[in-house]
C-alpha cells in the first residue's frame, strides 16, 4: 500500500472515530480473549486517511489515574480507501502487563488511543475512551444470578451460624470457641491474672484528677492546680540549707554527703612538720622522725671514707683523679718558664721550660729570640712561645708526643713526615704526607682546603661558594656561585644536578629536583608574578604533567591529566579505591536533597554555606520524583537563594522529590577553558 503523505499534520490535534463491535462468535465453548476495535483516521481538516499506514499503541489504564497502566499493545495496520481499520485488541504486541490478568470488573476503565501516521513508534495521543459493558460481560453478569457459575465446589456461597460457643458453617465444619471471661465478656488465653489487658481512664473535677485501671486496678488522684493544669510542666526551686537540698512544690529533699563515698580512707589530708613530729590532720596521727647525726668524708691516702659510713679506695684512678680514662698519657700539666740569670752565652739570662710530671726541664736557646706569653696563675703558666730567629733545630722541644722536627726560617713542621707531620709556610698550612700528596686541611689567604685522597675528593670554603667535590672533578654540593648564591647537588659521573635551588630573572626563588633525562620537580612562581606560587611535576620529556599553582587573580589551581579521590578498601586491606573526578569546561558547585511536595508545590531554600560560593547565574536544577503518580515536576523560579517547583498539569501532588542544583562559583563567572600556555607556566629559570 501506498504511504499517504500527512507528516506535517502531527503537531496538530488528530481526531479519531471509535466504533466498538463485540465479537459473538465462540471458540472451543470459551470466551474469546480479545475485543474488537474500529475507527477512521481523519486528518485534521476532518478529512479520511485513505491507504494509509499507522503505527498504533493501545492502552487499558485505570479512568480515575490515566498514569496506571494495566495493559499496553502495539499494532501496525492500513487504513481502507475510506481511513477505515479494524483490529482485535489482546492480540497485539504486548508492551506491558497481562492482558489475561485484567481485572475488569474491579473499577472504571478506558482505552488510551496513541496513533504515528507515518507507521512508526513516535506515538501522539488521541485521547480516552471509557470501556462499556459488551455482550459477554452482560452474559457474565446473568450467569451470577443463576444457582452456580461454575462446577467447583469449592468457591460455593456459604453461611455462618453460632450456637453458644460453637461456630458453624453450612455445608462445612463446626469449631468450638474459647469461653470469655464472665465478668468481661473478654476471651482470656490463659489462667495467669497478672497479665490481663487493663484500660486506663481518667476524670478531672477541677484542678483534681483522677486516674484510674480497669479489672480491680488502684487508682491514684493528683493536684494540677497551676495556671494549665498540666502537672508535667511545674516550675520549681533548688533551696540549699547547710547540706540539705530541697525541691519546692513537695518535690522532697536530700542531704549532701560531705565527700564522694563514705570510705574513710581515701580522704584529702595534709602533712605539717613541727620539728621532728610530722602531723597529718584529720585525726591522721604523729610520728617522730629520728634523728641523724651528721656524717663527715674523709681522705687517707687513696680511701675516701664517709663516718658512720662505709669507705671506698681510689687506688684504681690515675693519680687518685678520678678522669674520663686510666691514660697517664693525656693528662692535663702546666708549662712554667724559670729564668738561670748569667748561665747563658755572654752570661746572658738563660730559660727553662717546666711542664708538670716531668723532672726533667727544657732549656731554650737563644733566648733574646724567644718570648712568652704568660697566664696569671700562682704560679704563672706559659700560654704561648714564639721565635723570630731563623735557626734550624732538631728535636728540641719534647713533651708527651709533641714533637718539634725542625724549623727552618719561616718554615715550620711539626710531627714525623714519614708518618704525618703539620706543614706551616708562608701564608700556608697543611698536613705532609709519606706520599707527597696533601691530606687533611690546607689553608691559603684565597680560601681553606679539605682534601682526602687528593685530588679525588676535597670540600673548598672561598668568599664565593663552598663546595663539595667527589671524585674525577664533579662537585656532589656546591652553595653559591660567582654572581648568585645556588645550591646544586650533584650525583657525580658528569650526570645533570638532582637538585638545585636557583633564583629566577623575575626575582622569585627556585627549587629543582632533577634526574638523568631532565627536571623531576619544580618549586618557583608563576612567570611574571614572584609572589605567586608554583609546583611543577615534569614526565621524562620534560613537560610540566601536572601541577599547583597561584595565578594571575590570585586564586589556587590544581591540575593535571586526572585528580583523584583515593581510600583505602575497607574490605581488602591491600587494595585502594580510586575514584577520578568528573571533569567540566567551567569551575562549579553542586549542592542536592530531598524535599516534599504540599499540594503540588515546594519551595527549596539553599543552605547558606552554598549561597557564599555560587554565582547568582549558571545555575540548573535537576529533578527525580519519589512517585509513580507524578505528573511531572517544573521549576517555575530559581535564583541565588534557591529555586521554587510546580507539579505539571495542575496537579496537586503530595509526594517526596530528589533535587540537585550545579552552579557556577561566584568569582570564576569568566572562566575561560582555553588559554594562552605562557599565561599558566612558572618563572623562567636562569
């Protein structure tokens, strides 16, 4: 058949013509289980449909609520050279429901017609039919009035008699029931009087009550006499008299315990001394503290003894001295300098240096070359010696290990050169090694040396930077630089620095951590602004992946490929939850709930902390009602305060709705999604 062409006709009101014919033809002795249905389709200039395809839903729905659905069928079908067609309704392609399982009988229904004049499933409404009666149900309707409708016997009509206390039914059985109290009328399931069902009552004359309990239950009588006569909400008065706190309105009264409990002996006391008696109050008592006669120490040699006492001997301890060893080689001693008057050359005055321990003094040559320097001690001690004559000596000065080897003019070496030997020369010092090769520290006016296995490994302190070098030249550490101060920790190997700290042309600090390929992380500012913060996270090809920042405006921002919501899995303690963040082209808040509908309306006011951070525009509202009645819900208002919705159709729902509203964060109202790369990178670094 031919389409006919009325699609520009669906936004228009259709108009159907409804003809029910009730089928009379019996199948197998049973009621056919469908209904015939036949109509015109009509344009909506009246005008029939001829040869025309129609896609058709029809529906059983409940006349007092169209929104329940009973039973719902598809049909395609062509209209005759007149619009004319017929169908059988049952036999279509079920939707929904149970055409078998209607209840016909139980309320009012109608047939919801829904028609797509080009034959698809785009369906618009043409309305509701009431369902009247049809032959088989007047049929249905004579067979109730006749002896039986069926042949079961088990659904017959029956009656209920009682004689005394034995309930029968006709053409069936008899029980017999438990006999009531007599005193009640009330059937009691058991002889136990403490468990009976009581009523409570009460009367009221004037500002009495009374309450009382059914079945020989006391009764008591109280006073409401206040300005409600509700005795649950009297005012009263706390009085404290001495230890008795008392309740006004006969509320009673109750002493005070004078502590906590009543066990006496945990009580708070307290301890005075009155020469050797020391007291405890509250009946505690008095004891004598004995008394002690003094104790004196004493030292008899190498036994240190206390009177009345035990003694210890200090024989063990390097010259009865009790110090941190037994070494008597690194005791303290004391330098003394004596002076021989006319035992020198030319009867000039001739020095001795004492140092305590030793018997044995030293004798310095040449004295008008040699000056001390003396502490204030009884009697003075030398606290230096200095010579300006240039003479070479050997072994001259000896004391417990210090050993001066030889000095030579400004030249001076102190210690055993095959072993290790102080070097001082010039403006130079140094410690002399067996191998040539310096070790220790050196010292130059320019700067001061440490080195170790020279030239592997050395620190180097100038006016300029320190610096840490470890081995084939590569400085591990290195502070400052030659115009700026830096710190750079190297791995060594000629690799790149792990980390350094740099200052940027903007003026801002930097702080690099490094690996082999590149820069690992990155502490600086936002370019062109050294106040702003900024932390960079590099991948291997040295592009910023992810990072925190400050920007123009002054607000915070985190990105990155993805952000993260990360817990642990309180099932599996191995295992975490990753949740990532959904992402948008604008910066936004959203805030939900659950409200009730009054008579169709509600209104939803935002909580405050949600009304400080939103913009008053970009605000949407979503709606999901909590009822399958619903008409549908409209918001007919929303602002920065909230929103205002309506049930659709006039409806006058009273039912729960879930609500969520996103909105636009006051202050990010221009955000803009695409931007400059330069406006969002940090200071560039030197």
């Amino acid at each position: 058949m031919k389409k006919s062409q009325h699609n520009g006709y669906l936004h228009l009101a259709w108009l159907t013509t409804l003809i029910f014919l009730a089928g009379l033809e019996m199948a197998s002795a049973q009621t056919p289980m469908s209904f015939n249905y036949q109509a015109v389709a009509r344009n909506a200039a009246q005008e029939p449909m001829p040869n025309t395809e129609l896609g058709l839903r029809l529906s059983i729905v409940q006349a007092t609520n169209h929104a329940t659905i009973l039973y719902s069928e598809t049909h395609h079908v062509t209209t005759s050279g007149l619009g004319l067609f017929n169908l059988a309704i049952g036999n279509g392609a079920p939707v929904s429901g149970d055409f078998q399982s209607i209840a016909w009988g139980s309320a009012s229904l109608e047939l919801h017609v829904e028609m797509d004049v080009t034959g698809g499933t785009s369906y618009t409404s043409m309305g509701f039919v009431p369902l009247l009666s049809v032959p088989y149900a007047l049929y249905a309707q004579n067979t109730a009035n006749t002896d039986d409708a069926d042949a079961d016997p088990t659904n017959e009509l029956q009656s209920l008699a009682i004689d005394g206390n034995v309930l029968s039914l006709s053409n069936g059985n008899s029980v017999n029931l438990p006999i009531p109290d007599t005193s009640s009328g009330v059937v009691d399931s058991d002889a136990d009087p403490n468990n009976e069902i009581q009523d409570l009552s009460v009367t009221q004359n004037g500002s009495t009550v009374n309450l009382s309990l059914s079945k020989g239950g006391a009764g008591v009588t109280f006073s409401v006499a206040d300005e409600d006569n509700d005795s649950a909400n009297e005012i009263q008065q706390l009085v404290l008299t001495g230890r008795g706190l008392a309740l006004t309105k006969n509320g009673g009264a109750i002493d005070i315990p004078v502590d906590d409990d009543a066990d006496p002996g945990n009580e708070i006391q307290h301890l005075s001394l009155d020469g050797v008696n020391l007291n405890l109050d509250h009946g505690g008592g008095t004891v004598v503290l004995p008394s002690a006669a003094p104790q004196t120490l004493s030292l008899s040699g190498t036994n240190l003894s206390i009177s009345d006492g035990n003694q210890v001997n200090l024989a063990t301890l390097q010259d009865g001295v009790d110090d941190a060893d037994n070494d008597p080689q690194n005791e303290i001693q004391q330098l003394t300098l004596a002076a021989l008057a006319d035992a020198g050359i030319d009867n000039s005055t001739i020095y001795q240096l004492f140092l305590s321990g030793n018997d044995e003094p030293v004798t310095l040559p040449y004295n008008s070359y040699w000056n001390a320097t003396y502490f204030l001690t009884e009697p003075p001690s030398i606290a230096n010696i200095y010579t300006s004559y240039p003479v070479e000596v050997q072994n001259v000065i000896t004391s417990n290990g210090l050993i001066t080897q030889n000095i030579t003019g400004t030249d001076l070496v102190l210690g055993d050169p095959t072993i290790q030997a102080l070097h001082l020369f010039g403006s130079e010092m140094h410690f002399d090694r067996p191998d040539g090769n310096d070790l220790g520290f050196k010292f130059t006016p320019e700067e001061i040396t440490y080195t170790d296995n020279f030239p592997e490994t050395r620190v180097t302190l100038n006016k300029e930077m320190l610096q840490f070098v470890n081995g084939a030249g590569w400085a591990s550490t290195r502070l400052g630089g030659t115009t700026t101060g830096k710190l750079e920790l190297f791995p060594g190997g000629g690799l790149g620095s792990y980390l350094s700290t740099n200052y940027t042309s903007q003026g801002g600090g930097e702080l690099q951590v490094t690996g082999p390929s590149g820069k690992n992380v990155l502490l600086s500012h936002l370019a062109d602004h050294s106040d702003n913060g900024y932390v960079a996270v590099y991948d291997g090809n040295n592009q910023i992946k992810a990072g925190i920042y400050v920007n123009a405006a002054g607000q915070g921002i985190i990105f990155g490929d993805m952000k993260n919501f990360v817990t642990n899995d309180p099932e599996q303690p191995d295992k975490l939850i990753s949740y990532v963040s959904l992402e948008g082209p604008e910066a936004a808040a959203y805030c939900r709930g659950t409200i009730q509908l009054k008579e169709g309306k509600a209104t939803v006011v935002f909580p405050e902390h949600f009304r400080k951070i939103i913009a008053e525009s970009g605000i949407t509202v979503m709606l999901t009602p909590l009822s399958a009645e619903s008409k549908g819900l409209a918001v007919t208002k929303k602002d920065g305060q909230g929103f205002t919705v309506q049930e659709l159709w006039d409806g006058k729902g009273d039912y729960s709705f879930d609500w969520e509203v996103k909105a636009v964060r006051r202050g990010f109202e221009n955000y803009e999604p695409v931007m400059d790369r330069e406006s969002i990178l940090p200071g560039k670094q030197n």
